[in-house]
C-alpha cells in the first residue's frame, strides 16, 4: 500500500473542505472532521479518512442534512435527549456531551438519548470525553443487520459496538470500544483476500454451518457474535438499549429505513454516566488505581485505551493510503 | 442421583429453619429463603438449596450476620446506598429495589449500590424485579478471583456475572443473568468427572496453555472470560462498576478478606434502572415487540428468561438431591 505522509492539520483541513464542498455547513464539518481526524491520530484508521466517502455519498444523495440543527430536550431531569435532525451524529454528540456531563455531576448519574442520527464513528470518543470529566461513560449503538443471534443462522443485530470509559486522576482513562460481533466484516474479507482462516465462531456459510474459510462468510454467510450466546446477550442488549429505550430505529429497521448509499444508516445512540466522586466518595481514585496495580502487575495484560493514548504522543504526520487520497480528492 | 420429591413451600420452610437454627433472624432468614426457593422454583438450583451449606458455614464463623441490619443512604436524589450491614445480600437488596423502583419512576433513571453484603444468590432476582415494575435492569457484582484477564495466566476476575431484564406488558420480561468466567469452576469440575473435554477457550492449565481437558484446568489452573479479549473487556467493566463505583471489595480484595469458611465472600453489587417510558415514550413497548417478533421469528432463537419462566408454571414439587437435604437435616 502506497500512503502519503499528512499533518493532522491538514487531515482535518482536508476532511472539513470535502464536506462542506460537498453540502455540510460549517459547524456540522467541524464536528465530523474533529472524530476523523482524532481517529486518525490515534490510529484508529478505519474511523478516520476512510469513512469520507461514505458521508459525502449520504450528503449528496441527501440522506444526512449537512447543515442539520441539533435541539435538545429535557426528559427528566437526568435524562437528556438531543435529536440530530437527521445530521451526522457527532454534531448532536458534541452539543450532548457538556449537558450529560453537567447533570451527572450535580445527581450521579445521567443519560444521554441521541436520535434520528446517522452514525458511523467510533464510540470511545463521547464515553473518552466523561472519563476526561471524571467521569464513568458506557455508549453503544445500534447498526445494519449483519450479525446473527446465537442459534440463528440468519442476520438481526447490527456490529452493535459498547464502549466503556473509567477516569483516572492525572492518568489517561481506562478506555475500550469494541463490536459485539466477533469481527467487522470488512476483516473477514481482508482475511479471505489473503488465503487466511478464522477461527470457528467467527460466522457461518450460506448453509449456516459453521466455517473457518472467511469467503464463505463474506459471501452469502452471516457474521456471529462474539462469544456465542453470551455475547449474543450483549448484543441483544445493546439493540435494545440503543434503539428501544432511545426510541430510535432497530438494526432492521435502519436496514428497511435505508437507501444503500454506502454512507450511514440513521439510528440512535445510548449513553450513560455515572460520577464515581458523587457514588462511590473521595476514595473512589486510590481504589480503582490498587485495582489497576493488580492488573497490570500481570504478565501479558495491558489496560484497554492504552495503545491509542500512546499513538497520540505521536504529533508527526499520519501515513495516509494514498489511493484514499486522490478518492477524496476527487469529491470536490 | 437420588432425589426427593419437595414442595415449594416445603423447600422455603426447610431453608429457613436451617438458617434460623444457624443464627439468622427472622427478616434475614425470609429473605434468603425466598431467593433460595424461586431459584429451586425456577430451576436454577445451583442458587437453590445447595447454597444453603455455604450460607450456614458463613454464619458458624460468624463471618456474616444473621441479623444484619441494612441502613439507606440517599448519596444523590438518584442514587440510593444500602449498607448491608455484613448480612447475606437478600435482606440488603428487598429494601433497595423498592426504592429503586420510586427514584427511576420519579427520574427515568436510578442507580442502587449495595455493599458489606455477602453475596451468593443470582442477580436475576433484582433485574427482574425491576421489569416486572415496568423498568429496565442492569445489575453486576465482582466475586473472588477465578478467571485470568485475556492475556494473563492468573486469576484477577471473579466469575463477575451480569444480568440484564427488558419489561413487558402483559408478558413474562426478557431477562438473563451470566456469568463473564467461560464457564463456572463447577461445570468444568462435572466435565472432569464424566471424562468430557471443554472447548479451547475455557481455561488454561498450570503452566498458561489453552488446552481442551477439564481436569488440567481444575487442577491449578485457571479460567478464562468468555469470548476472549471482549468478554475479557466485560469482565472488567463488571469488577469497576460493582467494586470501583460501589466502593466495595475488588475480587482481589475480597479473597484477602475472606475466611475461607465455604461460604460467600464480601462484596457489593451495582444496579442500575431506567423507565423506558420516561425515557423512550408511550411507543416503548409496542416498538420493542416488533423487534422481539423479528427475533423470535427466526429459527434457532428464544428470548432469554423463557425457560425458567416455563419452569415457573409448575407449581408441583420439585426434586432435591436426597443427599443435599441430608446434609442440610444434619446442620441443625
């Protein structure tokens, strides 16, 4: 793969202009192009440059409003719901995290509703942002029928990624973000594209026999999720929490709501906090952090967020796939 | 296996005799002897009567109280602290839950903390409880160290069980209550027994290699979470919120300060509680319903809860092993 070394300056500068040359308005390309390219700078590159071809086929086919305004509603008193009038999803995001952050340090504990969204960034972004706050985050999100419950051999969840964040005074937060199914398809594809198995579990054939040949789960096969039933009960969770308590669509309800533009289908998004200061009192630090002693003391364990967190010491240029580039070049 | 033929109220009154002759009084004995009988009601009977040796070695050492009185702590007008006083978990947590149920009708959203508890019982109690108030359920707790984070070789996690329960109209909730261990030491001791092999995944041996025989991992080694790295992940977001955010033991805290006299640990349990009418409107259910069509029309799948939710409809007897009701006769 040929890549080009870019500043993270000029990765958002390149992400804001092809999005508002291609219909965003200037607070909606903001907010996207900051989740791109702190993707970026963490090496999450499958949430960075990568998915602008995906939003500005959304914007152009006028599935997303690029100049969407967000508006807020008080539920209760701890319960925020901001509707993305039918945006990106990280501009109603950005105007939720301050209030979820706000009630949440008055009555330990808050939820943030977002709806009528379109959703294709990664979660550890918002539930990052409360940790920052000292602040305990969970998000998840539903997404496009791809991934079969436990027992079936046909699609119902989406990827529905969970994302968890713990604060640490004075350290960077505990922090993961992972899809409950056992792998993005687009893995599963790399591993048929180069003559590798994967391990049983993984997904099923289009007889819905289990399989270790990734092109017979990429070709009419159905992707499982993590874990067997126990991870097709979190994934059921997710679904529920992300669409039936946000009141937002289903996974197969984005799939029939959706015109296969490649760009993000339209669904909500669930997240909590809880302050540890107000719940569990001033001790709430040295504790966790004996805990994290423990955990780290042992060979071959590492604290989820880590790796991110040291990419992002990195200020140099990202290697970019230069082939992404002159596609996004092209979207003028 | 022999068994004996009991009645429900057979099984409660035999519980609470037992607990009652050990040192319980009449409050604390009622409330494990429920749990103890809807589990044997239920089907779930290793959280039946077998735990009953165990609750009646706890209260000979005088490592638990009998007559425990648990106290309420408003922390926040959203989250409600029950001190349990050292008592067993049930006395702490039938006067939490209704306060729970008023504080999330009241707000959308509530948080229960438990702690100085010693906990046994499975948490599909509370969680359903909750749905059976028209609320949704989370509730975790972290037990003593048995199962090695992804990656290491020795025990950090507890068995750290999550239970989770969706409510609704005029249907029995969907509810499910698992552990994040593989599998619990037990299963893998029975498939020792009966010369049965467990899949790759479920521990390692005493030198940190996977292997497929149970006896290997019973005997000095270790067992591993559930799904790899992302049940691992779960795992520890169960040890955070049930110990970091309650502000109780770590697992490894609680092995510490155990006695090893056989019967539960000290601990707490995190609960959570959101009201999807509040929070998602008046079309929570019916939106919910169309999902759980979705799911129960595909071949291969049930919704979580149904079965202990058939066992229920038999109000018969239920057989006990002739052994375990010797062995709780003679603990007078």
């Amino acid at each position: 793969m040929t890549t080009t070394p870019i500043s993270l300056d000029e990765i958002y500068s390149i992400a804001k202009k092809t999005l508002i040359n291609n219909g965003c308005d200037n607070l909606n390309a903001e907010a996207v192009s900051k989740t791109v390219t702190y993707a970026e700078r963490d090496g999450s590159v499958s949430h960075g440059l990568f998915r602008i071809p995906g939003y500005v086929a959304a914007l152009r086919s006028k599935k997303v409003k690029g100049n969407s305004k967000p508006t807020k509603k008080n539920l209760t008193q701890n319960a925020i719901q901001i509707d993305g009038d039918y945006g990106f999803a990280p501009m109603a995001i950005q105007i939720g995290i301050p209030e979820l952050v706000k009630v949440t340090k008055n009555h330990g504990v808050g939820v943030l509703t977002i709806k009528n969204t379109h959703h294709f960034a990664a979660l550890w972004h918002e539930t990052e942002a409360l940790a920052e706050n000292e602040l305990i985050g969970i998000a998840c999100t539903a997404y496009m029928p791809s991934v079969a419950p436990a027992g079936a051999i046909k699609p119902l969840f989406g990827t529905n990624p969970i994302s968890f964040a713990w604060p640490r005074k004075n350290k960077t937060p505990v922090v993961y973000d992972m899809a409950t199914a056992s792998m993005a398809m687009g893995e599963v594809q790399v591993a048929a594209r180069d003559g590798h198995k994967v391990p049983f579990g993984t997904g099923l054939n289009k007889d819905g026999k289990e399989t270790d040949n990734p092109s017979e789960i990429a070709n009419g096969g159905v992707l499982l999720p993590f874990g067997g039933y126990k991870g097709s009960a979190i994934a059921l969770m997710v679904e529920l929490l992300s669409a039936g308590l946000v009141g937002d669509l289903f996974s197969f309800e984005a799939k029939e709501a959706d015109n296969k533009d490649g760009g993000p289908a339209r669904g909500g998004e669930f997240i909590m906090a809880f302050s540890p200061q107000l719940i569990a009192g001033d001790n709430w630090n040295d504790h966790s952090e004996k805990f994290f002693e423990q955990m780290t003391s042992l060979e071959g364990v590492r604290l989820p967020g880590q790796r991110r967190h040291n990419n992002r010491k990195d200020t140099g240029p990202r290697n970019i796939n230069t082939k992404l580039l002159e596609t996004i070049n092209s979207l003028k």
